[in-house]
C-alpha cells in the first residue's frame, strides 16, 4: 500500500552485513528460509534505511564468470508502491558496475508485476527453467490465483548501459 507521506529523498543507501538484515524483509520475496540461508552468507548486500530502520534490501553474489545474480529484492510492505525497491536496485547495480562490467542475472516468475518491474529496468528474458518452482520449493507459490510452476531467467548487461540516475 503506497503511503503518500513518504519521500524517497529520507533514504539512506548503503551496503551492510548479511547478518544485519531482518529475515522477514527478506521472506517478502523468497518464502524460503532454506534458500535464503545458502545464499545470504556470501552476497553482497545493499539496503534503504528509513528512520535507521532496514525498510529494503537488494541481495546480491557475484561469480567467477564476471556475471552477478540478484537472490533478493525487498521492501517491508506498508511501503511498497514508494519507489523504494526501483530506487535501492537502481543503486545496487550502479555498485556492482562500479566493480564489474559483467552481466547481472536474476530468477523471477511467469508473470505478475515483478516481470514488468525487473523489464522496466532493462532487463531482459534469457532462459525458462520448467517446473523450478515446483521443484525447488516445498511449498506452493500462488499468485493472483495462478500457481507459479516456471521460472525465467532475465538478464541485464552493464557493459550496454549507462549507470542509472538515483537522484
């Protein structure tokens, strides 16, 4: 629910500590405990602070490959529709090309809105992966009465785009 008192311009962004960063921010986007705890311990981690609190975080682990794949993209919910998450994105891979020109990945579903969030930025569809859903997770992931059952692979190549404008 958007709070139209809230201005992105009072965010602080920054990286931090994988330990630093509240578990529940982080089931916002990956209903797995399992699965965050193998990739959070060796990612890079960037979040919005918002009145010293951790509001947002964008997890992210880098490879031998010059590629990084984004594990990770959340914000607390009663500031979702702020800005916050395109924003703190924006600045993680304004980072991360600051480090590396390589590709950045990422896993998403089928459809919904985190498909047309992650294309607005540039990213783009590279792989399906059939069934990832079903057999990666114990649990069903539901969306708007739809079973998410594929995953897509998107990708974005900062070697072909200019560091994003974060204000």
């Amino acid at each position: 629910m958007k709070n139209i008192h809230f201005s992105t311009s009072s965010l602080e962004l920054l990286s931090i500590s994988p330990h630093d960063i509240p578990l529940a921010l982080l089931l916002e986007a990956d209903p797995s405990e399992e699965a965050i705890a193998k990739y959070l311990s060796d990612s890079q981690c960037f979040v919005a602070k918002f009145e010293e609190q951790v509001v947002a975080a964008v997890i992210i682990n880098s490879n031998a490959d010059q590629e990084s794949e984004i594990f990770n993209v959340s914000v607390v919910p009663h500031l979702q529709g702020n800005g916050i998450g395109t924003l703190l994105l924006k600045f993680a891979l304004n980072e991360i090309k600051r480090i590396s020109d390589g590709k950045v990945v990422l896993g998403t579903g089928t459809f919904g809105y985190q498909l047309t969030y992650y294309q607005r930025l540039g990213f783009r569809i590279d792989t399906i992966f059939k069934d990832h859903f079903l057999n990666n997770y114990d649990d069903e992931i539901w969306e708007n009465g739809i079973q998410h059952k594929d995953m897509l692979r998107l990708y974005i190549d900062l070697n072909e785009i200019a560091p994003f404008d974060i204000g």
